[in-house]
C-alpha cells in the first residue's frame, strides 16, 4: 500500500505493481488506492453510501466517491490526510465502544442513528462537515476528479451534457419572440 | 542589471491597470505593465466545477496558485490563521491578465448619483467612516459612457427609471430572456416595481471583432470559451500593445515602490518570471493590484521618508476594506424552470437601492447565475438535512425549479477592517502578506436583512411555493468585490489619494482601481472601476509634460 507515495510520480507500472504486490480493495470493487487502507476505505463507502444513499438514482458509492476522496488525499487535500486518518478512526472507535463493531459492519439505521450523534458532537462534527462536504463535490462535481461517474448525479439532475453550442437565434425586431429550448 | 527606464509602470493589468495602460501608451508615454499571474486563452475555459474563480474547493482557476502566497486572517475573536490563496477567508480576486474581468459574471453598473454622496444623503453612521467621494457622478458619466463602448456592455436599462442620467444607451441590446426573467419580469411589474435588464460586459451580438454569447452555463467564474465577455484582456491591453508602446511583463511580483532622495517615486523593485530580482526605473508609477494587494504594496514600501509606507502618512492606507454584502431568496416554483441558458443573471430592480426608510442605502437585487450542480448542494433551506436520503430527495426535487435572487448591499465603511502587512508570514519571494482583519458594521447586516426579505417577497409573488432567505454574518468583507483601502478625497489627514488617484504627498504615483472608492454602491463596482481609470488616465495624460507631470 502506497500510503505516503506521490501518485504523479507514480508510473503505471510501478502502481500496479505494488497494487498486486498487496491486492487492495478501495471501495466495493477491486481497485488501488492511493491514500486509505483496505479497513480505511471499507469505513469510507459505508460513510458515503449513508451521506448520499443508493435509490431509484445510483448515490455516492456507484458514483466513486470513495475513488474522488482517494485521489484529492493524494493530491490537492494531502494537507487534510492526518485529519482523514484520524477522523476514520475515531468513528470506527466510537462504533466498536457503543456497539462492538465497526462502522461499516452495522446495520444501515445504526449507522444513521450514529451519524445524527456525531453531528452533536463538537470533537467529530468538523471532520464530518468535511466529509460530507468532500462527498458532495465527488458526487455533484465533474467526473474528471474522479467521482460523478458517468456522471450520474447531472443524470439525475437532468443537467444537459454537453451542452448544446450555436442554439442563440436572434429576432432583433422582436427580441422577446426569440427561441424558448425550454417550449 | 538595468532595464531601460520608462515613462510610467503599472502594477497590475486588471479591470484598472489595463485601461490606465491603453490610455497611456496611446498618449505616447511608453509604459510597462506588470501582471503577477498569466495571460489565459478561451481555451484555459476547462469548465471544471471544482477549480475556477467561483467555485476553488480545488484550486483557484486563474490565480494566484496555493503554494506561493498565503494571507493571514483575524477572525472576530482574534484568532490569526494563514490561508492559501483558494482557501476561506482569502478574499481572492484573480491573478491574469485582465484580472477579475477575465472570468466574471460581467454586471456593468454605473453607480447612482447618491452612491457618491453617501454622507450627504444619509447623515453619520455611528462605527462608521462613511464619507462623499470628492467626485460626482457627473463628473464620471463620459467616462462611464466611454467604458460601455470601448469595452462593450449589452443590457438595456430603459427601463429602470432609477439610474442616473445619461447621455447614450448601451451599444448592444441585451440577451433574449430566460425564463426565470420571463417569470420575474411580471411579477416586479405586479408588486409595483421597475424590472429591466442587465447590463452586462458580455457580447449580445458580434462587438469588437468577437462572437456573441453563446449562453452556455459556465460563465462567472469562468473564461469564456467563445471570449464573448469583455474584459481587459480581450478590449484595451491588446490595444495597448499594438500602440507600440507598451510592454505587458507577466508573473512579474512586484517587491516594493522605490522612492528617491527627494521623496518622489524613482521606479520599483520586483521578481520577474524566473524570480531574479528587477529594477524598472519610471517617471512614474501606477498601483492597480486590487484593494487588499495595492494596500500591501504600498505598506510594504517603507523608506526613509515614508517609514510607515508609501502615502501612509496619516495612517489610511489598508483601512475601509469593503466588499459587498450578498444577501437574497430562494424560491421554489410548482414546476421546472430550468432551461440551462446561460448566463442566467438577466433581470433586475434597482428600487430598494436607496429610498429605504430608516436604512442608509440599500441593493440592486437581481436573479442569480446558474447554479452548477455542486454549488446548489450548500443552498438548502436551514435547518434542512445537509446530507441523507433526504437531501438528495432535496437536490433532485429542487435543482430544477428553483430561482436565485440576491443583490450587493452597499456596505457602511469600518475603519478598523483593514489590510495590514504581517509582522512574521512572508509569501515565495520573501514579501511580507497581507493580514486582513475587521467585520461588517451592524448597519450593513442591518440593511442586507431588508434586502433578503425584499427579494423573498419577489419570489413569492412570482409565484414560488416555498421561500428561504440567504443571510450574511458579521465577518469581514471583501472578496472579488474588494475596495476602499486607498480611499480618495480631498483631505490628505482622511484619505490616500486625490480626486485625480494622485497619492496626497508623492505626486508621480497613482493608485487607480478599487482601493480609491470611498463607498462601493449597491452594485458589482466593476464599471466604476473601469471609469474611474478612464477618468484618471485622461487627467493624468492632460497634465504629462514629456518627463513628468504639470
């Protein structure tokens, strides 16, 4: 597990290597992370599949936000990895000290009963404000940042993509008359 | 090494900055223009909703990068933190060419006449420096008028029976409406109100060589992919480049203004492109580095004579920062209204600009921008879940059918919310940062509460089914918005810089952007920015006497 590496300086190969070399799950599917460990990452998608929930649309989970997280904490959000580590950690704690198992094994109520809690709680609320925050813009923000996968959530919002370009049709006579896409 | 003197430099090719240079060069003065970011393309539009000027939770999208230039900000406990340039609590205006006027929203207000006579019309505001500009209105109106044409403004504001006199309309007509606009408009006209469109530095049709708006959604915050917004970079400093006789220097950081022994301004000292340390020797200098870094700037320039800094004499160089109060509604309609024509912004009012009872000034109030998916998460009604099922029930419900209205509140000026350089945090180049600190006035809050309240009513009579206001706090303003930190006025003891931008005791340096305003109107203050330079430029061109000034 490459905790601490540079993934720009990383080359393909070599990241795949030390990807087989420990075989770690990010996420529900087989992949590599950069940043959280195997227990870390497992912590992550069960946090993400409660901030933004599967329904009739996919939610954070089948979006990659756990990849999005991954990849900013190795890259722009490197400051907040300390801030990640602890975090994931001390909720882990709590549900072991409240309920003798981690977060992700308890069940969907338990762990939004726990989350409620949290948001009382001024040790732990500032990391989750982060979180959620951090899991929107991987949801909402644009698939290149490695989360919104095939962007699901403008899917959902019905946000056109990508936009149609020349639509503007002029009727200076009567500029009020113009083309109305919505019509 | 020594590079060949110059009649002026000017630091900073922003809204400011580059029309002082086009009007200078074109006088035949030969100038420098230093700019501290890069010179950005169409091309650099990217559309990343994540990293742009609006939205910088990854970075800021043109400028100034995180690494290099921290601030430091006092919170309203006293509490000190170093911030980078994306982080909150900056108050980042972008480091390009053309400023803030490469990736705006591009509202082209004129100020009202009683913007520049705040005290006169309102008295004094306990806590606050609240004061008349030495200019008027009219003194500004050619040169508003010459803003609008040269760097073109679409909008058409005959319908505002409010603004100020003026002697020619916009030279282009404004974009068709969307329908938020074709929903608002009647219900202003029902409650009584003067609906009309805004003026916008944006090509509603073919101007100045370039295409018209193609209403995309990625507008403010972003470059224009088609460069149909009109900014400096695309209008005056290819101008004045062409004159032949003004060299634009990029990533160029300026260290300090040099003063000479008889206290006059002698050049500056700045770190160029490959940090090397420069000296550009000048006639005269101009600062147009937006409010809180011309602050910094000539607070950073101490000499013998000046040991406080340059043009701080009387201790109001920093002081008066100001920015805008955004405060509004959201409302949601019975059914979509989404039609994703961009730049959404089109309608307004200027009714509750002043004229309010018992409220000194007030705000132009207008429908919002589009709202990118990722910026309308945080939009949700207080005390409504932030995250869940139900939040998302709240995004997919809500995305479409929701209408923005806000407007700037006219901030009542504090003295004590101040730009001042820090004893101990220096940025890349060893430069001591700026350290922002003060709050809002009471007043300010006051008034932008109104505000809020004003435009929920609008929404609901437009026929929204459910209303929630956007509020402010007392934080410190200032943002992309920021002015006022070199305040003009004909006072040397309580002001920085004459009625002509001329600081009051070194008569060859000028300050000439947002950092002169005395007040900043109810409006996005870019057009006045850009006046204002139009203004000085002409004075200080009328007055240039082949190596100094008359």
């Amino acid at each position: 597990m490459p905790r601490s590496s540079k993934p720009r300086s990383i080359r393909r190969r070599t990241l795949l290597a030390v990807g087989a070399a420990s075989a770690v799950a990010c996420g529900s599917r087989r992949r590599f992370c950069r940043f959280f460990s195997d227990e870390e990452a497992r912590t992550v998608e069960a946090l993400c599949a409660q901030v933004i929930p599967e329904d009739q649309d996919a939610g954070a989970v089948t979006a990659g936000v756990v990849n999005f997280l991954d990849k900013q904490l190795a890259g722009f959000y490197k400051p907040l990895q300390k801030v990640y580590r602890r975090g994931i950690a001390e909720i882990d704690h709590r549900c072991i000290a409240f309920g003798g198992k981690k977060f992700a094994d308890l069940p969907a109520s338990a762990q939004i009963d726990l989350l409620h809690q949290i948001e009382k709680d001024p040790d732990l609320l500032p990391f989750f404000n982060l979180l959620v925050d951090h899991v929107m813009q991987g949801f909402y923000g644009d698939p290149r940042h490695g989360g919104n996968r095939d962007r699901v959530s403008w899917k959902m919002l019905g946000v056109p993509y990508p936009p149609v370009r020349g639509r503007l049709r002029y009727d200076l006579d009567n500029p009020g008359a113009s083309e109305k896409p919505w019509g | 090494m020594g590079l060949r003197r110059v009649n002026a430099v000017i630091i900073g090719a922003g809204a400011g900055g580059g029309i002082v240079a086009k009007e200078l060069s074109e006088a035949g003065l030969s100038v420098v223009l230093l700019e501290r970011g890069k010179w950005y393309s169409p091309f650099d539009c990217r559309k990343d909703d994540l990293r742009n000027q609006r939205t910088c939770v990854l970075g800021n999208g043109f400028g100034p990068d995180d690494e290099r230039n921290p601030r430091v900000t006092v919170d309203l406990h006293g509490r000190e933190r170093t911030v980078r340039a994306s982080g909150p609590g900056y108050n980042n205006n972008a480091a390009c060419v053309g400023g803030g006027t490469f990736s705006y929203g591009a509202m082209a207000w004129r100020y009202m006449e009683k913007d520049f006579r705040m005290r006169s019309t309102y008295g004094h505001i306990e806590g606050s420096t609240l004061a008349d500009w030495p200019v008027s209105y009219q003194d500004l109106e050619p040169y508003y008028e010459k803003a609008e044409w040269e760097i073109g403004v679409s909008g058409d504001v005959s319908g505002d029976p409010f603004h100020a006199p003026r002697r020619k309309p916009l030279p282009m007509p404004p974009l068709p409406p969307n329908r938020e606009y074709e929903i608002l408009h009647p219900a202003a006209k029902r409650l009584g109100l003067h609906p009309f469109d805004i003026p916008m530095l944006r090509n509603s049709v073919p101007y100045n060589g370039r295409p018209a708006c193609m209403r995309c959604r990625w507008c403010v915050g972003f470059a224009c992919e088609v460069d149909a917004k009109c900014g400096t970079h695309n209008t005056v400093i290819p101008k004045a480049l062409a004159s032949g006789n003004c060299e634009l220097r990029t990533e160029c950081v300026v260290k300090q203004i040099e003063t000479d022994s008889r206290g006059r301004v002698s050049g500056i000292a700045y770190f160029d492109a490959g940090n090397r340390l420069q000296y550009q020797a000048a006639d005269l200098v101009v600062v147009s580095c937006g409010a809180i870094e011309s602050a910094r700037l000539l607070l950073n320039s101490k000499s013998k004579f000046f040991p406080r800094g340059l043009g701080n004499r009387h201790d109001w160089v920093g002081r008066n920062l100001q920015g805008h109060t955004y405060t509004g509604a959201f409302g949601l309609m019975p059914a979509p209204i989404y039609d994703d024509l961009g730049p959404g912004a089109g309608i307004a009012i200027c009714d509750y600009n002043h004229g309010n009872a018992g409220l000194a000034g007030g705000a132009m109030l207008a429908n919002e921008f589009i709202r990118l998916p990722y910026q309308f998460v945080s939009m949700v009604p207080a005390g409504k879940p932030r995250w869940g099922k139900a939040h998302k029930d709240f995004m997919r419900d809500a995305y479409r059918r929701a209408i923005a209205i806000q407007g700037p509140t006219q901030e009542m000026p504090v003295f004590d919310s101040r730009v001042e350089v820090d004893p101990a945090i220096k940025d890349f180049w060893g430069i001591p940062v700026a350290r922002l600190s003060g709050s809002r006035h009471s007043h300010t809050i006051e008034i932008s509460s109104v505000m809020a309240g004003r435009a929920e009513a609008w929404l609901k009579e437009a026929g929204a089914i459910q209303t929630w206001r956007k509020l402010s706090g007392p934080g410190l303003s200032a943002g992309q918005h920021q002015a006022g930190t070199c305040r003009m006025g004909d006072d040397p003891a309580v002001s920085v810089v004459n009625r002509y931008c001329q600081v009051h005791d070194v008569d060859n340096l000028f300050v000439i952007d947002a950092s002169v305003h005395v007040t900043n109107g109810g409006f996005n203050p870019v057009l006045t920015i850009m006046a204002i330079a139009y203004y000085a430029s002409d004075r200080l061109v009328r007055s240039w006497k082949g190596r100094g000034l008359a």
